[in-house]
C-alpha cells in the first residue's frame, strides 16, 4: 500500500507534464480557429454591402483586400524582437 501512496506524486507530475501542453495547444488552436470563423464571417458581410453602405461606414472598398494575411503568436514575436 505504501508503494501506491508513493508512486502518486510521480503519476500526478507526469499528466501535469502531458496534460498541460497539450491543453496550452489545444486553447490556442481553439482561439485562432475562433478568430478565422469571426475574420471570414467580418469579409463575407463585407462583400455583401454596396458601395453606398461602405461609404456610410467609412470603408473604401479598395482597402478591403482577400490575400493572405499573417498571424504571428505573442510569444514568438516575443522572441523574434529579444534576438535583436
């Protein structure tokens, strides 16, 4: 029994060590798929609306462009700007 009770603690540090990355990246791949759906819902009203309604808002439509854009994690900007 006291075999048990010892090994517990190593258990617990174990799934801390596994459990707690994996929920790190599930969190955020869960935010930026959040963030994709809300950018492509934002474009898809967008391009719904006429020139007149853009104008209302304050919205060229020039501005509003459908390449790529780039998304760069806090931490790795983080990073990127402490090597300099």
């Amino acid at each position: 029994m006291s075999e048990t009770l010892s090994n517990t603690p190593e258990t617990n540090g174990l799934a801390r060590e596994l459990v707690e990355p994996l929920t790190s990246k599930a969190a955020f791949y869960f935010n930026f798929a959040r963030r994709h759906v809300q950018r492509a819902r934002t474009k898809k009203i967008l391009r719904a609306l006429s020139d007149e309604q853009l104008k209302d808002a304050g919205i060229d439509r020039s501005l509003m462009h459908s390449g790529p854009e780039f998304e760069v994690d806090a931490r790795l900007m983080s990073a990127l700007m402490s090597l300099r």
